[in-house]
C-alpha cells in the first residue's frame, strides 16, 4: 500500500528535534550584532553626540547647540526631541 504524502510530512515535522534555549539564545545574540540598522537595547540607548539624553535616550535635548540639521543618529527609541533655539530649516 501506498503511504499518504501529508500525513509523512506531519510525521517528519513533527519528529524534529526542537533546538536548545541556549542554542536559541546564541543565534539571537549574533543577529543582533551582526545586523546593522536594527533598533535594539544598544541602538537604542545612544545619544546623539551634541545632544544629551535621558531615560535611555528616550528625552533628547538638543537646545542651543547651532545645529543646522536634525543629527541622523536619533534612536527610534526617542519619545520626546527637544530642538529649539538652533538654526535647523
């Protein structure tokens, strides 16, 4: 008798062996690393350089430092951005 495709197919997947927390943990790690561009913890908690921050660099204060543009290392993370008092247009 022939055997059914499907029901094999469940039985493969299903017979996997699941992978280690650790494992998991490991491959987490280095995609973070390892992916530029990405808005994680440490991504996330940078601070522009002629700004300061707080709260993980969700409040940037940008005041009165003669920027001319909006600094493009802004974290996603940001909240509240502060730019008063500089010569941005």
């Amino acid at each position: 008798k022939g055997h059914d495709p499907v029901a094999m197919r469940i039985t493969t997947v299903t017979s996997l062996p699941s992978p280690s927390p650790l494992l998991l943990l490991v491959v987490q790690l280095l995609l973070w690393l390892i992916i530029p561009g990405r808005e994680a913890v440490g991504a996330a908690s940078t601070c522009p350089a002629p700004c300061s921050c707080s709260n993980q660099a969700s409040r940037v204060i940008c005041t009165r430092r003669n920027l001319e543009e909006v600094p493009d290392s802004i974290s996603n993370n940001t909240r509240y951005l502060n730019l008063q008092e500089n010569s941005i247009q």
